[in-house]
C-alpha cells in the first residue's frame, strides 16, 4: 500500500467528520482509507494542467430569488422530528457557561 | 390479463375508462405485496391504509369526469430517500428511524397530483451509498429472479418491487448508477435523466451534483410516462433546468433507421463477463437490422471515472452528511458529554459502515493539503470526461453498452470487499460525472436465467433518441416476468419466511 495513514490522519479526519470511532473501526478505517487513495492515486496518470475544475455540467450561473418568505408556517411539524423540545425550540445540551 | 402484468400507462387508460376501479387496482398490488414481501423485503414501509384512500379519491374524481393524468389510478413505489409528508423517510439508514419529514418532494408531488397512488417506500443501500441493497439497515432486499442474490443497488427495493409485480412502476434516485445498475440486475426499466431535468427539492442529498430521480418500470413506454409527469422547471431546486422538450412520449417510435449508435470499445473489454457481452452486441445487432448505423468506438478515459466519481461523491456526501447531528431531527444518541460529544455520539451510532467510510474519506479530500491534489484534480477529471463525452456525441446520437459488468451476484459477495463492488459501476458512472441521461433496458438472460441489462446514454438533454432506441428495441422482445411475480395471491402462505 503506497497511501500509508498515520493514527494521527485518522484522528484529524474523525474530527473533521464528526465520527467517534472505536479502535477496531479506526484500524479500518486506516486500511480502507490507504486502499481507496492508492487507487484514487490513478489519476495522476492524467495531464490535467490547464483544466479548469468542473463542478457543475449544466449551469454556470448563479440563481437567484427575491428574499421573501413563499412557504407557510411548519413549526409544529418541524419541531415534530425534534428528539428533544421545549416552548417551540430545540434543546440541545448547555453550549455557554 | 392479470391486473398485476398491466403496464402503468395501459392500466392507467383502464381506470380512466372505468373498466377497473382505482381500489380494485390497489388492493392487487397490496395483496401481491403482502405474498411477497416476507421473501423479498422490497419495502421499508407499506402504507395500506393511505393507498386505498389515495385510490377511492381518485376514483371519485373519474367517476365525477374530471381531469385526469395518464396514471392516475396506478399503484405505485417512492425510494425512502424522497420526501412524502406524513410518511417515514428513513433514507433505510438508523439515524433517520423516526423521521417523519413535514413536507413532500416535488417529483412526488406531481405524480401525486396526477392522482398516482402510493403503497410505500422502498429499500436502498443506506443513503444510496452501494451497490447491493445490502447496507440498509432495515434488511436486505432479494433479487426475485433468484432470492439467494442481490437485487443491485441503491435503488435495489424499487427495481425488486417493480419487477415482483408489488407495484406498476417506482421512483429511484441516481448518483453513480442506482437506478440502471438494479435495473439490469432484475430486468426493468429505468431512466436516469439529464442532470437538473427533475427536481431534487425533498430529495435526501447524497451527492448533489450527481444525483437524480428517475422512472423505473416495465417497459420504455411507462418510463417515458412517468419522466413525462416529473420533469419541470422548479425554482426550489437551483439546479432545476427550464426545458421545452419534456413529451418524452413522442419518442416512442419505432423507428431508428438512420440513427447513428457508437459502442465503445472501452465497455466491452476486460472485466466484462461473456454473456453479457453477448447479449449486449445481441441487442445492438438487432437495432443496426431495424436501420441503426452501429460501430464500435474509442472513448477513452473509462477507468478514471470511478477514482473521480469516489472523490466527487464522498466530498459532497461528507458535507450533505453533516446535517444529521441529533439536534433537528433524527437518531440522538444518549450518554453524552456536551454538544460536541451529542453529534459525534449520535453520528457514530446512527451511521452504518459504508456511510462512515465515505464521510471519512470525503472529509479526507476536502481537508487543506489534499483538496488540490483529490478534489479539485477530481474535478478537472470531470472536465475531460465531459469532453470525451462530447466529442463521442458530435459523430453518434446514442451510446450504447452493458448496464453492468455482470448479471446479480450473490447475497454478500459484494459487500465484503468495497474496492470491488465500487468497480461495479464502471459503465454506469460516467453519466452522472457528464450529466448525461442514461437507461438500462433488459436484453435476455445469462445461462443462470438472471436478466441482463443494455445501457444507452444520450448527450445532454437528448433523453428522445435513448428512449426511442430503448423502445425500438423493446419492440424486438417479450418482457421476461420472474417466476415469482405472478400472482401469488390465490396461494396464501407460499412464500413464507424461510
């Protein structure tokens, strides 16, 4: 395996992703992630100085819209999916001191 | 004929001429459902109840004589990836378990509007992220060709569903080859349309600037129907295209003489099994006898579009991903430390393995020191992709070659060893990387009896010239029903549990 991942590449990327993992699952993790970048690695193969990035085949403009309010009012159903709620907002665990 | 082998446009013309009621229509599919489903398992959900009051609403409406679309009336099935409001959208993935979204996607909606009826939502790999069906978390969905192998995937439930006869055609989504690949594998039709002909609004992203929704049916004839009703400009959706030619029906035409179809030779070399191979050139042949001008051609770059693909697609899945943290909606994990502890805590244990890999290795490429060398050489991947692509269309109208390198493995094959399933989708990615519509129509069976897949890709917004060739060549065959589709009904408790 050329792509060789360092404990401390794969702690970065589980911060980065938001992922706790366990330590069976990080050394995984270090094995797929090399075997997909040795892989990945073929496109270097390709010349591709003086491409320019492609992100979108169809569109090249932007869209906009007037900033006005078109849908009704979906607190309720919103709040509906929240796993936690109180007086119409969500609750998540103390953020500030 | 049997209600259950009607095509949806033919059934659809039978209810709005009151010779089968809505409900009639209903209750066979709920019942073909209720035989099969402990087999197979191509639903998450069945809504029951819902179906047949959709179905006696718009039986009323025809019986009061007013307007109807085509399919009004038609029983159908929604990838549990699209929105319906009121109905789970689990996404078959644990951390959506309980959400119930408050509004309906919009592909849904027209269809709805036209007064289709909906029986439920279908299994996918969790997120759209594989190729099997089998990483949802809800189950594995069986092939029903042969219930010992995969259906394909993502859209593996709706191709499975569509296939058994549990409903007349099915919405899938689209981002590497989710609704072709399944397709093949068990011998329906499915389109993938130009990028930004149907709208994503209510769609669960996976990566947004691959995915699409498309028709799944029986024959080229229905997908046309349905892509006809769910294609339009939508202001919710900024990569909605304004488009004029959406009669996608008119297209059904017998008729190709004339047509210039290109095989490339990249689709048919190593990798490929034989069979399919055959069969592939089989159906080519047959179209070049109807007046098609078929030839072989060179590509070129085929073996970089997966690398790219995974690039493109983990980036974008990594960041659409992020939304799901426990606070809004969704699976929250208990036992944490802080909020920081809560979104990793609930990630980590609502994410099944494919999707963490993929959010890692998007995270991966996105991060400062590896966004040029992965991402953006990613992108300028898809740049000479999309030129291969155009200059293939300045000399062909269609491209034609395999769905799949294979007919559908068996259960778990695949799911071992990711590198490999990946390589799976090596005709199927370079469509959604150039935006191209794309479908797979079934060409025959290999020696096992498993249905093979022919793919045709048009050029941008060229959705006619793939649907009549599809069709064309449609017309040279019978379609090919599992033995297990037909109707079950009359024999309760055949296919029980194994």
């Amino acid at each position: 395996m050329a792509n060789v991942i360092t404990d401390e590449t794969i702690e970065y990327v589980g911060i980065l992703a938001k992922l706790e993992l366990s330590r069976e699952e990080k050394e995984a993790a270090k094995q797929d992630m090399g075997r997909m970048l040795d892989y990945i690695d073929k496109l270097n193969e390709l010349d591709t100085s003086g491409v320019e990035p492609m992100s979108h085949v169809i569109l090249a403009d932007n869209v906009f819209r007037e900033d006005v309010v078109v849908n009704g009012d979906a607190r309720e159903g919103m709040l509906k999916n929240a796993p936690k709620q109180k007086d119409g907002a969500f609750m998540v665990p103390k953020t500030v001191e | 004929m049997d209600i259950l082998e009607m095509s949806a446009v033919e059934l659809g013309r039978k209810i709005k001429a009151r010779e089968i009621g809505a409900l009639e229509a209903a209750e066979a599919a709920l019942a073909q459902i209720r035989a099969l489903e402990p087999v197979l398992n191509c639903y998450v959900a069945v809504d029951e109840e819902g179906a047949r009051r959709q179905a006696a609403e718009v039986q009323k409406k025809i019986d009061g004589g007013m307007q109807c679309g085509p399919l009004a009336g038609v029983p159908m099935a929604v990838k549990d990836n699209m929105c319906l409001e009121g109905m789970p959208a689990t996404c078959s993935s644990k951390i959506l378990e309980n959400f119930v979204p408050p509004y309906t996607a919009e592909a849904v909606k027209k269809l709805v509007e036209g007064g289709a009826v909906v029986l439920g939502k279908t299994n996918m790999d969790e997120f759209a992220m594989g190729s099997t069906t089998e990483t949802s978390a809800f189950g594995v969905t069986k092939n029903p060709w042969d219930p010992e192998r995969v259906p394909g995937g993502s859209s593996g439930g709706s191709c499975a569903a569509v296939a058994a006869n549990e409903c007349f055609y099915a919405l899938g989504s689209d981002t590497g080859g989710s609704i072709r690949q399944p397709s093949s594998f068990c011998g329906v039709a499915g389109i993938k349309p130009t990028y930004g002909t149907v709208s994503r609004y209510g769609l669960i992203a996976y990566g947004s600037s691959l995915d699409q929704i498309g028709p799944i049916a029986r024959s080229v004839g229905d997908c046309a129907a349905v892509l006809e009703e769910i294609a339009f400009h939508d202001a919710k959706d900024s990569t909605s295209v304004r488009r004029r030619d959406c009669d996608f029906t008119s297209a059904l035409v017998d008729d190709v003489k004339g047509m210039r179809i290109g095989i490339p030779q990249d689709y048919l070399g190593e990798g490929l099994d034989d069979e399919v191979r055959s069969a592939v050139l089989a159906a080519a042949k047959a179209l070049e006898e109807k007046g098609a001008v078929v030839e072989e051609f060179g590509l070129s770059l085929v073996e970089y579009a997966i690398p790219a693909y995974y690039v493109i697609a983990s980036a974008e899945a990594s960041s659409n991903l992020s939304r799901f943290d426990g606070v809004k909606y969704g699976y929250r994990a208990k036992g944490y430390e802080g909020l920081h502890g809560m979104y990793k805590k609930s990630r980590s244990e609502g994410f099944g393995e494919e999707v963490k890999r993929r959010i890692m290795l998007g995270s991966f490429v996105l991060s400062s020191g590896y966004y040029d060398a992965y991402y953006l050489k990613a992108l300028r991947t898809k740049a000479l992709v999309k030129q291969a692509f155009d200059k293939a269309f300045a000399g062909y109208d269609v491209i034609l070659g395999p769905a799949a390198p294979s007919t559908a493995p068996r259960l778990g094959e695949l799911l071992s060893d990711p590198l490999k399933m990946y390589l799976g989708d090596i005709y199927t990615i370079a469509a959604n990387l150039a935006g191209l519509p794309a479908m797979s129509v079934p060409c025959g069976r290999d020696s096992k009896g498993l249905p093979i897949g022919l793919q045709l890709i048009g050029d941008c917004f060229k959705e006619k010239n793939i649907i009549r060739a599809g069709y064309a060549y449609e017309c040279t065959r019978n379609y090919e029903m599992p033995g297990l589709a037909k109707r079950q009904a009359a024999e309760p408790g055949r296919w029980e549990v194994r």
